[in-house]
C-alpha cells in the first residue's frame, strides 16, 4: 500500500460497526515559523506500524478494538475552506454517534470541529496561548485556537495545560475573562498533581486536543513553533489515561515531518494509541 492509501494500524478502512473514526487533515496554511504539518497525518500513519498491538497498561489489544481510518481530506488553499471541510466531518460522524480522532496538521483544525462537537469540558495542551483575536488578518489561524473555543464553549468548559508562552495581550485577555490554565512550570515544578485533580472535576464528556509543542523539543522537535520548558511525554501519557472514559473526540496537531527524524511522528502515533486504548478500555467504544 502506497503512503497516500496507507491507514494507521490496525485500523479498518470502513466506519460501519466502528464507534472510533480516526481522519487526516493536511493543512497548514497558517503556519508561521515552520511550515510542513500538512505531512504529518501520513507521517503518523506510517508510525504507527512499529509498535505492537498491545497495550500493556490499559490492557487493550487494539486488534480487538472497532476503529476505522477514513483517510484525509482534500489539501485546501484556504483557512475557511479547511473549517467547512472539518465542521462536515464532524457533523457526519457526530449524528453517526462516533468518537473522532483527528490527525493533523497545524493546530487550526481544531476549532472547527470542536464547534460542532460543543463538548460539556474542552482540554488543551498546548505550549502557547492561543488566544489572539486573529493574527496576520486570520481569525482561524492557528495562534486563535482556544480564542474561537472560548468563544464557542464559554470560559468555563476550557482549560489549558502545559502553557508556557503567550503575548502580552493575550495575557490581559485570559487574564480579564478568567482562562483557567496551568503551565508547565507549575507542573514540573509540582507535579501533575494539580492537573488531575482538575480533570477529576470535569464533566463526563470531554474533547481533548494535543498540540505536540505542548511536549518539550527535546522529545518532540518536529513541530510547527517549538518551545523550551515543556511537558514530558508521560505527562501527556498520564493525562491521557486520567480522561480515558471521558473522551469524546481528540486531536493531535503540528507534526512537522521535514524538520523530523521520526521521533516526534512515533511519539504521536503513540499517543493515539493510547488514546484509542484508553476509549476502549472506558467502555465508549
């Protein structure tokens, strides 16, 4: 099988009898220091074929478990064509009672999605902020991400995990609506402690989406705007397992394949897998 037809592991080509429905969305058309993300869905695809279909701490074998790729989507020149692309997706899939995945991708697809989803709780981790009103003339650029979710959700339903950069006037904005976040200082500092008691307090239902420069370049160099100081690998594994019977959609986002040497495309095929484990093992799927 080619890498244009290939599908992530031990997935099925078909959704019927699938309550997991993973989708490709190669776009960075917003990028603003390195671009290349619209690789990764296939990057990751191409991944995911090294690990073994066990999963020893959910004690899932993914051959047993239902999910279905259905591919990417079509490369689109614009932010709009990209979110009426996605907001279809997720309102095929949403009204066929699936659990989506996406894999991106630049940061930006998420939006779209998680405003047809309007999911009770919104999780993000995420290096920066996002939270600009728009940026160079782009309301749905990748650095608006939670901006648009805020706007969508309300204040309450998000919390931002692992952040570490942000605008001075981003600052005054969360600060002014109330944002709740907890960077990555406070949780290499103090441990993971206080992230997971505040996932404990969310609702039954929640999207969470993975921006890879939430996890630090040591780890995961490979991604559209890399930024020290970051989440480790078994923070994100950690929260992942926390929110497994919770998780209505997910999303992984800005692996770059041309700054990578295959780590960072392994690291988020990895996550996926434990995400769709964690599903399973909930019993959601």
């Amino acid at each position: 099988m080619s890498i244009e037809n290939l599908l992530f592991a031990d997935a099925s080509i078909t959704a019927e009898g699938c309550p997991i429905v993973l989708l490709g969305v190669p776009y960075d058309g917003t990028s603003t220091f390195r671009g290349g993300s619209r690789f990764g869905p296939n990057a990751i695809r191409q991944a995911s074929y090294n690990f073994e279909t066990y999963e020893i701490v959910h004690d899932v074998d993914l051959q047993d478990v239902r999910f279905c790729d259905l591919g990417n989507l079509d490369e689109v020149g614009t932010s709009e064509a990209m979110v009426q692309q996605v907001e279809a997706f997720a309102r095929d899939q949403l009204s066929a009672g699936k659990i989506t995945i996406m894999l991106g991708g630049e940061h930006s697809i998420t939006a779209p999605c998680v405003g047809v989803h309007r999911p009770p709780a919104f999780v993000v981790l995420d290096a920066h902020m996002d939270f600009r009103e728009s940026y160079l003339g782009d309301r749905n650029s990748h650095a608006c991400v939670t901006r648009r979710v805020t706007e969508q959700l309300g204040v309450d339903r998000v919390l931002v995990v692992g952040v570490r950069s942000y605008s001075g006037e981003e600052a005054k904005a969360v600060k002014d609506l109330g944002l709740k976040h907890i960077t990555s200082f406070d949780i290499l500092d103090g441990g993971l402690d206080r992230v997971l008691k505040a996932l404990e307090g969310l609702p039954d239902e929640v999207y969470l989406s993975l921006d890879m420069d939430a996890i630090d370049p040591a780890y995961a160099p490979a991604v559209g705007n890399p930024e020290p100081f970051g989440l480790t690998p078994l923070h994100v594994k950690r929260i992942i397992s926390a929110l497994g019977e919770k998780i209505v959609g997910f999303d992984v986002t800005e692996v770059s394949p041309p700054w990578d040497q295959g780590n960072t495309a392994a690291l988020a095929a990895r996550l996926v897998r434990e995400v769709i484990a964690a599903v399973h093992r909930s019993g959601r799927a």
